[in-house]
C-alpha cells in the first residue's frame, strides 16, 4: 500500500495556545489550515504517521532515526508543561525502513540517540492531530547535512519500505519556510527570504515535488529556510505518483514563512483502467469494453504489459504479456487486469471482499532486445528474458529481494521451467512503471 497523503507543515511553539498566550492570533490562518490538515489525517485513519523533522538530532553524514518503544515529550521548554505527549513507535516500520535504506547505501539508522524526548518539530502537528486523531503509531525520521538528492533517496527508501509492509502511512513533513521576511522578524530581512518562500509554495502547489531538489543550495543558506531536506525527503516518498496538490495557507506576519499544503497520490490512468476491469470482472462477471475518454497512449498505442497485484503488501497475482496482443494497449490492459486477478496459477482468485485491500501497478514494456551476455543487464534499469527453445521466462526490473543479475536470471529460468545449469539466450527490456 503506497503513502495515502502527505502533508507539509511548519512547527512554530507559539502557535501552541498554551504557549502563544493570545499571540497565536497572528498566525490564524495557519492554524485554521492547521485543523483542516488535522481533520484530513482524521478521515484517513493512518496505521502509522511518519514525521521529519528539522529538531531531531541531526548529523553530517546520518540520518538519525529514533528507537525503542515510543517517545514522550511537552512543551515545558517554551512555558507550557501541560501539553503533553506519549507516542509510541511503529518499530516494524521503523526496521523496514533502515532495511531498505542499508540496501540502498543509505546511512539511516537508530544510532546516535542523544535525546529522547520529542522535538517540537513533532509535536506541533501532534497538538492538532491529537486533537482529532487518537490512533495511529509515528516513526520520526531526522534530517542530515547530505545532499538535497541522499534526503530524496531516503524518502524513496522510506515509500518501499511502507509499502513492503502493506502499511496505511501518512507522512507529515515539518519545517518552516524562511526565516528572513521581514525586518522586524527574528533574524532581519534578505531578498531571497521572499524568493524562496514563493518558489516553494509555487513548487509545492502545483505537486511539482522533484523540482525541490532544484533549488540552489546558497538561495536555501540565504533565506534560513529550516524544512527544505524534510520537503525533499516527503518529495521522494511520493516518487513516481501522481498527486492532486492544494495549498492551504502562507503567512509571513512573524518574519517567518509558515505554509501549509497537501498531496494526494492518484492513480494512473493505466492503474485506474486495470482496477475497472479486475472489479467488473469480479463483482460482475463479464469484460468491460474500453472505456471512452481514455487518453491516446491508451487507445492508439500497442504494447506488452504486466498487471501486479499486491495485498498488504504480498503479492496476489501477476500476469502480463511480452508483446502485444490485443488490439490495443487498453485492452491489453483490461485482459491482464483479469488474468491477473482470476487467472494465476499460483493463487485462488481474488474475492469481492478483498478489492479494497488491492494495490495495483502497471509495467508497460518496451520492445526487447537481444544482449550478448549478463554484463548488460543492470537489475534496476532492465528486465530480463530467459529462452531455451520454446521455454520462455520473463522478470521484471526493480523489484523488492532481487539485488544482483545472477538472482534475476535464476529466477527467469525456474519460471520457465529451464535448469539452472542450461544455457540460455538473453534479452533485454525497459519498462514504463504506473503506480
């Protein structure tokens, strides 16, 4: 299951009532985007919130992610010891998560705990959360002095890792924008405090999440921006989805940037077709006919494709073509969708009751090539097919377990029933992966 929404916060104590003592008034705009934000989180019943954070303990080359069972925390530093916190950890996720990152050459981890308690960087989207939301574990996840693109691959590290688990996530991505807007504000006024802060929100309101990793590093030093690496990190989370972006709110009457937006992956409309016709299929026994309205790759374009179906997160079926069959790449689609779900040998069909708990992705292959030996295969890039005779067995690229080409052409080979000792022709192939 991918990241159901994420949120972009900022984390000023004073908007704590308790904290503000009336000056919280300043900023009510935010803090009514605030509770529409908490409201949201509500609807969607997370398993678990993912919170980076500017205010956990950050180093140079790591990035900490804290452990144990849970976290407590308050407001007593800034004069409000009555709000409290009490989290407990998802520390499932919070495993997966340094697993993946390890695979990637990520240096993220537990390690280099110097402090327990809770940031305020947590805590202030926790105010309004709780407020309407009681459950749902959190995993707290630091930033680091690497690079704007390490945060995206972390992020990215983080999106498998949820979805390996089949977990229900939502991640909320604290940090202030600029903190030179004004002159009377804390730390004075630079031109490029206004420039960023309206680059981002535009960035951020459009959905344009990698064009984040385009900002130059001495335009963020310049503008004392403090969330940039947690936008970035949530950016790469979303990586590959299509979101329905909304800005909510910009206020800079503090001479800091506070601003608030969401995103909400949407499927693809090869996604959406596969899901129509595998729900049809079940709930109604018969094919769907092409849809009207379906954009022009869908409806002109001819290809080979696979339909991968997976329930939290374990796979349900997977059935796909090597080249084209059907008239066109929608009906492609719509067969593969119902093979898949009915028609794989290696599962009973899919149930009624099941279709909410389905994640559905959609490779569609470019046309193979032949390669002269396994050096030109690369696992991340390229999928593989194996023949020998009239056996024929196909993998996938970038996939979750299999690391090294020895392991994909293993895997081809016993799919198509090929000895691993036999010598076999090679092909290559790219794909286009819809989430």
């Amino acid at each position: 299951m991918p990241i159901k929404a994420a949120f972009m916060v900022p984390h000023p104590p004073l908007i704590i009532p308790q904290v503000g003592n009336g000056n919280e008034k300043q900023v009510e705009a935010t803090i009514h985007s605030y509770e529409q934000v908490a409201d949201e989180i509500a609807a969607l019943r997370p398993e678990t919130i993912v919170i980076s954070s500017p205010h956990i303990v950050m180093y140079g080359d790591y990035f900490h992610i804290p452990s144990g069972k849970g976290g407590e925390g308050s407001f007593s530093r800034f004069g409000a010891p009555e709000v409290s916190f009490n989290e407990e950890y998802d520390t499932e996720l919070l495993d997966a998560i340094v697993t993946f990152a390890e695979k990637e050459g990520i240096p993220a981890g537990p390690e280099g705990m110097r402090d327990p308690q809770l940031d305020h960087g947590t805590m202030v989207p926790l105010y309004f959360i709780r407020q309407r939301y009681q459950g749902g574990k959190i995993v707290r996840i630091g930033l680091s002095g690497l690079s704007l693109s390490e945060h995206y691959r972390l992020g990215q590290a983080v999106g498998r890792a949820v979805e390996n688990l089949g977990r229900s996530v939502v991640w909320v991505a604290s940090g202030d924008l600029s903190h030179k807007l004004q002159d009377y504000g804390p730390y004075g006024y630079a031109p490029e405090g206004p420039e960023y802060d309206r680059r981002l929100m535009e960035v951020c309101g459009r959905g344009a999440l990698k064009e984040l990793l385009d900002f130059d590093e001495e335009l963020c030093e310049k503008a004392a921006e403090c969330g940039h690496r947690s936008f970035v990190m949530m950016a790469g989370a979303l990586d590959g989805r299509q979101l329905k972006a909304r800005s909510y709110s910009h206020e800079d009457v503090t001479g800091v940037g506070y601003g608030i937006c969401s995103f909400y992956p949407q499927p693809s409309p090869h996604v959406a077709l596969a899901r129509k016709a595998l729900e049809t299929y079940i709930r109604e026994g018969r094919v769907m006919p092409i849809p009207e309205g379906l954009p022009a790759e869908l409806t002109e374009k001819r290809a080979g494709a696979f339909v991968s179906i997976h329930e939290k997160g374990a796979l349900r079926g997977c059935i796909g073509t090597i080249l084209p069959v059907r008239e066109c790449l929608a009906a492609e689609l719509i067969d593969n969708a119902i093979s898949a779900s009915t028609r794989d040998p290696r599962f009973d069909p899919i149930t009624e009751d099941e279709l909410p708990l389905l994640d559905i992705s959609v490779d569609v292959l470019e046309e193979p090539e032949d390669i002269a030996s396994p050096a030109e295969l690369d696992v991340k890039r390229y999928g593989v097919i194996v023949t020998k005779g009239f056996r024929r067995g196909l993998l996938l690229p970038d996939l979750d377990g299999v690391d090294t080409v020895e392991e994909q052409i293993a895997i081809a080979k016993r799919k198509a029933g090929i000895a691993p000792g036999e010598e076999v022709s090679l092909q290559r192939f790219e794909v286009i992966r819809h989430l």
